[in-house]
C-alpha cells in the first residue's frame, strides 16, 4: 500500500529552505536534515514507517491536542550526554493520516480497491525544537484544550511519554480527509501517478513528488 502525501504550507516552507542550503552544501546541517527528512517522507509515502522509531501522539492538560497525529523519530546528528551516552535520533517528522477519498459513479459510492489514503506532512524539526508543538500550532489548535472535531478520537488513553514501549502504536488514528484539504486531495487522487511528471534532476523525488499549494489554513492568525 503507498500513501498520498499532503504538505502543510509551512512544512513546505521549511522544506523549501532546507533544500535551498542542501544545494549550496550538501555536508551542511541544513543539508543533511534535507537528506533526512527526504527518506522519512518517502518511507511514509510508501508505508515503510516500520524502519524509523515512531510514537502515536495524544493529548495532556499542558500540550496540544495531537491524538490525530504521530511522530517519526528521524536520525540527523549524533548526539551524546555528558557521560557519553548516545541519544536517540535527533529529529521528528510530525503527521497524520486521512481514510480514502470515496469513488463516486453517477449518485453512489462505489468500492474502490485502488483508493489511496493520505498522509498530511506537518512539522520536520529537531527534538529540542518541540516539533509536536509547532504541529499543533500549525493546526490552530489550543495549548491545554480538547479539539472538538476530534471527539471520541483515542477516548480514555494517557500520552505516550518517555522511552518508546514495546507492542505501543506508532501510527496515526486515521480519520476523514477535513473540508480544508479536499481539494488537494481530489486534485492528488486525480493527477497522473507519481513519479510520471517532469522534475527538476537536483532535487531528490522533487521533493518526494510533493502536492500543490493547501486549502484554507487553520491556523490562527496566519
């Protein structure tokens, strides 16, 4: 099974700079992140999630509401404690997931055994970056506060906090593609398979084949 990949607008911003140091030095920090980030995307395109550690997130009194959301944990940068110790990868890639679109012939929906589901692509950042956190910024939701449209999404479980547990879910629940998105999503479902169209020869998968410009954004204030 692969997934369509959706771009958060400001994702697309943070990748369009860090593909503009990777072409200046590809040695650069910014290089390499872009070198990464290229390989989390593309294992999440093609369900090969399984490859990078992974947590579900959720909701808690002091974070965001994220229990659509999971994360990749995503090596860049060996990093070390004072004692010596090695951390654990360095980054995370922040998204969630979306049910097919429906296939509709005259008035009825109709199966449809090839129907893609999506992966919508919110926040790529170092760990002491809080990626979770701009997630939910960019989402516009509310530090400490439930989102309504996420009601009955993961009821009753705790955050999954510290070290990764064994048997834990590290995908997102996946729910309905939101209003804001169905336009990109349709125009996705509707172009010709990935891969086909022309692409600049520098950049890796041209970005993992990355969608036009989102619908609405969400978030406040932007």
């Amino acid at each position: 099974m692969k997934y369509y990949l959706l771009h958060h607008p400001d994702f697309s911003r943070d990748m369009d700079r860090l593909h503009a140091e990777w072409t200046q030095d590809r040695d650069s920090r910014g290089g390499r992140e872009f070198e990464a980030a290229i390989g989390a995307m593309k294992a999440l395109r093609e369900a090969r999630e399984g490859e990078f550690e992974g947590k579900r997130l959720a909701y808690g009194p002091q974070s965001y509401d994220l229990r659509d959301c999971a994360e990749l944990k995503v090596p860049v940068e060996r990093e070390f404690t004072p004692r010596g110790g090695e951390l654990g990868p360095s980054h995370r890639l922040v998204y969630r997931e979306f049910d097919p679109l429906p296939k509709v012939e005259g008035h009825r929906v109709v199966p449809d055994p090839d129907a893609r589901p999506y992966r919508q692509l919110l926040a790529f950042a170092h760990r002491s970056q809080a990626p979770a956190d701009i997630a939910g910024e960019r989402l516009g939701r509310e530090r400490g506060l439930m989102d309504p449209e996420l009601y009955g999404v993961g009821s009753g479980e705790r955050p999954s906090v510290g070290p990764q547990r064994e048997g834990m879910p590290t995908t997102p629940y996946r729910v309905p593609v939101p209003g804001d998105l169905l336009k990109q999503a349709q125009i996705l479902r509707d172009s010709p398979p990935a891969g086909t169209a022309p692409k600049p020869a520098e950049a890796p998968q041209a970005m993992v084949n990355r969608s036009g410009p989102a619908g609405p954004d969400r978030a406040k204030g932007r």
